[in-house]
C-alpha cells in the first residue's frame, strides 16, 4: 500500500481515538467542576455573565500523549518492519515535546486552581523552551526573509527561544472569547498537519490532527453549549501556544534530507497560521508601551474586544478573527508560489495594519456615538 495512504488511515485513527476520548472525559470534567465550584468569575473585561468552569485544558495533554502513543505504536508494530535511525531521531524530538508541554501544563493547572504571576510563568515557558531546542529544533532559515537566509545557529537558538515564548503567549492572550483560541489553533493545526503530510514528516502529521480531534469537542462545548460551558484556561491556552510554536518552528527548519519528499521550508507559511495573534500581541504591546502602562497589565484592546466594541456580538467577533486566519493561510500558500517572500510579508503587515487602523476607527466613532446619546446637547 502507499505510504500516502498508511498515513492517512493512521491520521484518522488518531483523530478518531482522540475526539472520542475527549468527547467522553470533557463532560466529567466540567461536571467536577461544578461539584468543587472551579470557575472563572466574571469581570468587567469579560464576556460571561455567569460563573464557567475554566478547567477544559486539563484533559489536552494526556489525551494528546495517549492516543498519539497508541497510534504510532501500532503503525510501527503493524506497518515499519525495521526502525530507521530518523524515526528515532524523530521519536526522541517528540519526547522533548512532551516534556515542554509538561512543564507548561503544571503551571497552567496552578495558574487556574490558585494563580501564578507573570514573572514565575516567564520562567517555566523559558524552561519549556529549552526542551524545544534540545530536540534539535531551532530557526536555521528564513528562506529569503529580509535577505536573510542561513541563520548561524548561536543567533538561530536564542532567537527560536524567544520566539517560543512569544507565541505561547499570544495564543494565551487571545483566548479571549468563546471559540477564538480554539478556532485558531485548530485553523493552524489542519494547515501543519497538511504540510508535514507532504513532507513525509508522518509523526508530526499524526500529532497535529490527534490535537485537532481533542480540540473539535471542546470547541462544542465551549462555543455552542449553554448549560455545560467550559473555558479551557492557562492549562489549554499556554499548551497550545507551546504545540502550536514547536510544530511552527520545526515546519519552517531547513532540514536536509535526501530520502524525504521536497521540505515545505517557507517560514511565512508556518507563520501565516499565526500571523493574526501574534499582530495582535505586538499592536497591544506597543499600545501599552505608549501609554507608559505594564505590559503585563490587561485591557479591552484586543482585536476581538475591540470588534465587540464597534457592535459585533463575541460569536461574530470570533467567526470574522478566525475566517482571517485562515484566508491568509490560503493567501499566503498560493502566492509564495509565483510571488517574493518580502513582498508577500510586508503586504500582510500593511494589510492587517490598515484593517486594524479601521477597527479602531470604527471603535471610536461607536463610542463618540455612545457619548452623544447619553450627554445630547442641549439646544438654546
């Protein structure tokens, strides 16, 4: 039979075992929550009026570790008669990705049962870091970006290390509305799921649908449930941004290897799945950075807050964020293809600045409206 087609029933194997699984544990976890009153409290900053269990994430990572265990172990069992030294390779980054994930999972089940300071939280995504470039994953490349290709490996690591850290916490900030972080990583997981397929990177492949058939419960029960809501929490958000950065990273690597299919090295590719909350981290940053306030200090200036704002209800907000991600996904993939790397990324940025430039117009005629009508000038 044709590797292709092992893969993709092995694709679906693990989607399969891993939706049921999740479908199955999630619905005890949001009733454990409720018995022990684990909820996230409603503030003026968010959306929900009514207290929701915020404990979703904890079923990610064992299911995640499960079912891919299974899976890849019955492919090599019924499939791979001998083990090449590259699945061991392989398999040995996959450990160190679950280390990482590990270390960000027992911070986000701290941060939602007591809480955790930003600055403890820095320092276990600094560790979990670590462990991505001890599986030998690092930025070695930027296909042309900036003129830059090549990357000497004493800039590639601290480099990759940072940007880790900086993806992780952007799906961490996004995870604002119902649906939106899941929406986006599940977005990004079905494109690098795609691209490591071609790649015959088929390990990689299996994890990102294996996190999409976990992802597709929650989603349910997070977006369209009212009765059973559930929030995933720092426990989901940090080990997605941390999955998500990793899977990132190691699809834009330069790696050369003669008996694989053609790499799909580009790393605007990889990053287009992402572009949007991390321009939207950035942009709130700088914001903050203006206004001489903490980085660290929350506000409504989040792209979906502020589409809330100009009237949009959060189940719209959510839909036109993620339905952006993934037409710069398809933008992005099919314009590489006949169009400078430069030319493509800086029409992003001008792109999405100009859309945000209009939001935020937008955002202030709503709000010199709402003024208006609560202080109407008086007529003499």
């Amino acid at each position: 039979m044709d590797e292709y087609k092992i893969c993709i029933a092995f694709i679906l194997f693990g989607f399969t075992l891993s939706f049921g699984m999740e479908s199955f544990i999630l619905p005890r976890i949001i009733l454990i929550s409720k018995e022990r009153q684990l909820f996230d409290i409603p503030n003026e900053r968010k959306q929900h009026e009514a207290p929701v269990p915020r404990l979703g994430g904890l079923s990610f990572l064992p299911v995640l570790f499960l079912t891919s265990i299974i899976t890849i172990y019955i492919r090599c069992q019924l499939v791979d008669s001998t083990i090449s030294p590259a699945f061991y390779d392989t398999l040995s980054d996959f450990m160190m990705l679950i280390s990482g994930l590990l270390v960000l999972y027992i911070v986000g089940i701290k941060d939602d049962l007591s809480g955790v300071n930003y600055k403890k939280k820095f320092i276990m995504q600094f560790i979990a870091s670590i462990f991505l470039i001890l599986s030998g994953t690092y930025l070695n490349n930027l296909d042309g970006l900036f003129g830059i290709y090549e990357i000497p490996i004493w800039i590639g690591i601290p480099f990759t290390m940072l940007l880790c850290i900086f993806i992780t916490n952007s799906i961490n900030l996004i995870d604002g509305i119902d649906g939106l972080a899941s929406g986006i990583s599940a977005t990004a997981l079905i494109a690098y799921g795609y691209l490591f397929y071609i790649s015959k990177q088929w390990i990689f492949s299996i994890i990102c649908f294996t996190m999409l058939g976990v992802l597709i419960p929650f989603f349910y029960y997070n977006v369209f449930s009212s009765k059973n809501k559930i929030f995933m929490g720092d426990t989901g958000s940090l080990m997605l941004g941390f999955l998500l950065s990793f899977l990132g990273i190691r699809l834009a690597m330069d790696i050369t290897d003669s008996s694989s299919a053609p790499q799909t090295r580009d790393i605007l590719i990889a990053g287009s799945a992402l572009f949007v909350p991390m321009f939207d981290t950035v942009k709130v940053m700088y914001a903050r950075i203006c206004v001489h306030r903490s980085l660290f200090c929350p506000d409504r200036k989040h792209i979906h807050h502020r589409l809330i704002d100009i009237g949009f209800s959060p189940r719209v907000a959510m839909i036109i964020i993620v339905s952006a991600s993934i037409i710069m996904i398809l933008t992005n993939f099919y314009a590489l293809k006949y169009i400078n790397i430069n030319i493509v990324f800086f029409a992003d940025v001008i792109t999405t600045y100009f859309v945000n430039k209009f939001i935020t117009y937008l955002r202030y005629k709503k709000k010199k409206q709402i003024i208006s009508l609560k202080f109407p000038k008086e007529d003499f």
